[in-house]
C-alpha cells in the first residue's frame, strides 16, 4: 500500500476517528464509573460512622489498644477524630502527615457548626489524572454531645479502577483494531475501488471507443460520474474531429498562401527583369558591335602570330564575349524561380556578386557603389536567390531615390556590414550566434517622414504611374523575416536613405564582437563612416 495513496489516508482517518471516539467513550465511562465507587466508598464510610457515634464503640477503643484500621470493623476509614465540646480532640488511627493541619481545621469546623459534612482533601493520581486523596466524614451525635470526623482513604478506589482499566484497555486495542479494518475494508469497496477502476480505464482509453466507467446499474454519485464523463468524452471527441477538420483546412491555407508568395516574389522578379531589358539590350548591343568591328578589322588584315596587335583583337572580342555570357549567365540565374532552399552561403560575396552585376546596368551609370564589408563573420544560412532578389530590390530602390534627387551623374550607393554579438541588443527570440547587418545607404531623394511606416506595405509605391508595382519592399520584407532576420528604414538627413537588413549568422559561426581598436574610426552605432 502505497504512503500517500487514497487508501492510507482513509484508512489513517478511519482509525484517527475510531480511536478518538473510543478513547472519549472510555474517559466518559470512566469518570463515571470512579464517581460511583467513590460515592459507594464514601456512603459506606458515613453509615459506619453513623452506626459508630451511636454506640458504645469509641469507649471500647479508649479501653482497648486503640483503633485496628486493617479490621474489616474500620469500613474503610484509616482514622478518627473525637471531640466534645471544649474539651481537646482525640485522634484514632493514622493519616498523612502533610495534611493533618487540613484534617485538623475541617473536625474543629464542623464542632463549630454541629453539622454533617463531607470535605474532599489531598491530591492523587487517580486513574486518569490527578484525584483527592481523602474524604473527611463528620458527624454530630446529639444524645452525647460529641463530633466524630472519620478520614476515609481513597487509594483502595483508584487502586480497583486501575486494575480493571488494564483489562478493559485491551479490549479497547482489540475493538480499534477490529473496528478500523473492518472500516477500512468497507470504505476501499465503496470508494478506493471504483477509483482505482476509474484509473485503469482512463490508463487504457483510445480515441473513438465507447468507455463503460462504472456499472450502469449503479444510481449514486459514480454512476454520475460515469455519465458525465461519457459526456466529456464524447464533446472532447467532437472537438477533435472538428480540429483535425480545422488543420486540414489551415494546411491548405498555408500552403496557398505559400504559392501566393512564391507567384508575389516570381512577379516582383519578372517587375525587376523588365525594368533591366532595355539596360540587357544596351549591353548585348554594344559587345556584338565590339566584336562585329574586331571581326571585320581581322578580315581586312592577316593576322600572323607574331602579329601582336592582331592578338591584341582577338582577346579583346573574346573578353566581350565572355562579358555577354556572363551577364546573360546572371540574369538567367536570376530569373528561376525560388524554391525556397536554403544553404551556407557568404554574404559578403554575395553581395559583391549582385553589384558586380548591377553596376553594368544604365540604370547604375555614374552611381558609385562603395564596399565597406567589415564585419569579421559573414556566413548565414539561407536560400541565395531569395537574398539576390532582396539585395536587387533594395539596390535598385537606392538607384531610383539617386534618379530622382536629380543626383545622377554624383551619385553613391554605401554598402557596408558589421556583426552583432552584443547581449544588450539581444532580442528574446534571436538567434545565439548573433546577427550581421548590411547598411544600404544612398545620397539619393531620402524618404518623407510620414512615409516610413508604409514603405512596407504591399503595393505602396511613390514612383510615378508604370515605373514600379509597390511589392519590391513588402516581398523583400516578407523574404527576410522567413529566414529570421529584419529590416528597417530611416531617413536620416535630406537627401539620405539608410536601409538596414538583418540576417541570422549560421550556427558555429563564432561570437567575436568588434573591439575598440576596430570601431575608432567608426561612426554611430558601430558603422564605419
């Protein structure tokens, strides 16, 4: 049996009760039965006393030795005292030393009084506490003028008493032990049991079948907790079925709002080709016209190997065309459309990749793009079109700003990064391995301050009508926090636009923090200036 199980503590209860009940009973009968003896022992006492003072007796104890309070002729009482009127008392027998002054007063009391009276005196420990050790009897006998106070022990009493309590305490032990197991044993089938049933059956419970908890039969508070069980289960089930309902249809959801996404970023990507067909066109143009003008100079002359200018045409047209099929290469890779595969990637030369191939466009003409990549770890974890589509988006944004400021031909594009490790700018849900941010920052138009907290949202746009759809911010945002990092916009100064992206460094890519050596010629927050 377990110590803290239902049915130890009921059977501890039980038995605290039981012995709390017998123990009362047995205290009650108790004092009762050593009130009765007492007064039994007294009543016998007073009727010799009585019988004593009406007789001849006290002169023949005066004759005799004196007085036998071991005879059964004493009727319990161990002494007396005699007194008649002013003359002095005499005392028979023996009694407690310590209480003679007390026996004393009380005879002198009731000669004074010439009354019966009965005077309980001393302290003893009787059966169950502490009891008195004497009664004092007086009597007046009228027809000689004499008080006869006769001191009646009360040992023998409590001495009886506590010989028949032992016997009766072993009744009481087997009565409490008998009592409490039978209890315990009636108490475990009508409650322990039924629970204990209770437990295997919910141990055991599957889903979507019938659970018979208790007897069916059975009317009291288990047959209605058995009914109202049933009915939990069967609202549980229901609720169940309508969550996996529910999922179902969540997971379809998701995974339309997931094609909605993916169609969103293959559109933005189709927006951002278009917007370089005409720049793709310009450079296509100009290499085959290269190549076209070396050609018909090699057609009008004999190139001899050792004709070095000759050579020098050759390389020159097959740079170019090298140069075709690189940028056609990029802007192909561009174009796929995202599956969403993340990989360790670079982000430094992730970056540089993406310029290298923007700085080319018209759109980029007389923009100068100026790489301060300081940060010491670079390495993230995500999909590398999705971040070369943001990374597109963002630049291009910083060359229309530079467009319209009318800017153009003085026109910069700041890219610098750094790493942060510090615990103070820590979010709760931020990765351990800490972050690298990437600040674009333009001289272009900057950004009206009533427009910065809009600027991600889908489809705004203060371009004119044809010249953008409003989606190249909000899907770049969308993209950035799907791979755990953020973006923000401020508009610094007039004339300035700072974007910053924050990504997830890949786990085990070091925690090393920017010393003070390293940022003195650093600006606010840690970026080089």
């Amino acid at each position: 049996m377990r110590l803290k199980s239902l049915k130890t503590g009921i059977t501890v209860n039980v038995a605290f009760v039981v012995l709390l009940a017998v123990g009362l009973t047995d205290f009650v009968f108790l004092q009762i039965a050593e009130q009765k003896m007492v007064h039994h022992h007294v009543a016998s006492a007073r009727a010799w006393i009585k019988q004593l003072a009406g007789t001849g007796v006290i002169e023949n104890i005066r004759a005799t030795a004196g007085w036998n309070i071991a005879g059964p002729e004493s009727g319990g009482i161990s002494a007396m005292l005699v007194s008649a009127g002013n003359s002095e008392t005499q005392i028979f027998g023996t009694f407690s030393e310590p209480l003679s002054e007390t026996i004393r007063a009380t005879h002198k009391q009731a000669v004074s009084r010439q009354k019966p009276q009965i005077v309980f005196c001393g302290r003893i420990w009787g059966v169950l506490g502490p009891k008195s050790q004497y009664a004092l009897i007086s009597r007046p006998v009228p027809e000689t003028g004499r008080v006869v106070t006769g001191v009646v022990p009360l040992f023998s009493v409590y001495g009886a008493m506590r010989a028949t309590q032992k016997m009766a305490f072993g009744y009481l032990l087997f009565n409490i032990v008998l009592l409490v197991s039978f209890g315990a044993w009636r108490i475990s089938r009508m409650v322990t049991r039924p629970i204990d049933r209770l437990i295997r059956n919910t141990d055991a419970y599957q889903a979507s079948e019938p659970l018979e908890w208790f007897s069916e039969k059975q009317k009291d508070e288990f047959g209605r907790l058995s009914g109202a069980l049933n009915q939990m289960l069967s609202r549980i089930e229901a609720d169940r079925r309508r969550l996996k309902q529910s999922l179902a249809s969540l997971e379809q959801a998701n995974q339309q709002l997931k094609d909605a996404k993916n169609d969103i970023v293959r559109a933005e990507k189709l927006a951002s080709i278009g917007r370089l067909s005409a720049g793709l066109a310009h450079e296509i143009g100009n290499p085959i016209g290269i190549v076209l003008g070396y050609l018909g100079l090699l057609k009008s002359r004999c190139v001899a190997p050792e004709d070095q200018t000759g050579m020098d045409y050759i390389h020159r047209a097959e740079s170019e065309i090298q140069r075709v099929h690189t940028i056609i290469g990029q802007l192909l890779d561009f174009s796929r459309k995202c599956g969403n595969k993340p990989d360790l990637l670079d982000f430094h030369d992730l970056i540089r990749e993406v310029g290298e191939m923007l700085a080319c466009q018209p759109l980029f003409s007389n923009i100068d793009f100026q790489y301060r990549l300081n940060a010491q770890n670079c390495r993230i974890y995500a999909d590398a079109d999705q971040v070369h589509q943001v990374l597109v988006n963002l630049m291009i944004n910083a060359a229309d700003s530079i467009r319209q400021s009318g800017n153009a031909r003085a026109g910069e594009i700041c890219l610098s990064t750094r790493c942060i490790f510090d615990a103070r700018l820590r979010r709760a849900h931020d990765p351990p391995a800490g972050f690298i941010a990437l600040k674009i920052r333009d001289n272009g138009a900057g950004i009206d301050p009533q427009h910065i907290e809009q600027v991600f949202d889908p489809f705004f746009t203060t371009k004119a009508p044809g010249k953008g759809t409003g989606l190249g911010l909000s899907v770049s945002y969308m993209i950035i926090q799907q791979t755990g990092g953020d973006i923000t916009v401020a508009s610094p100064k007039p004339g300035a636009t700072e974007m910053v992206l924050r990504l997830p460094l890949a786990a085990g890519a070091g925690q090393k923090s920017q010393s003070r050596g390293e940022n003195k010629d650093k600006g606010e927050n840690g970026w080089q200036q």
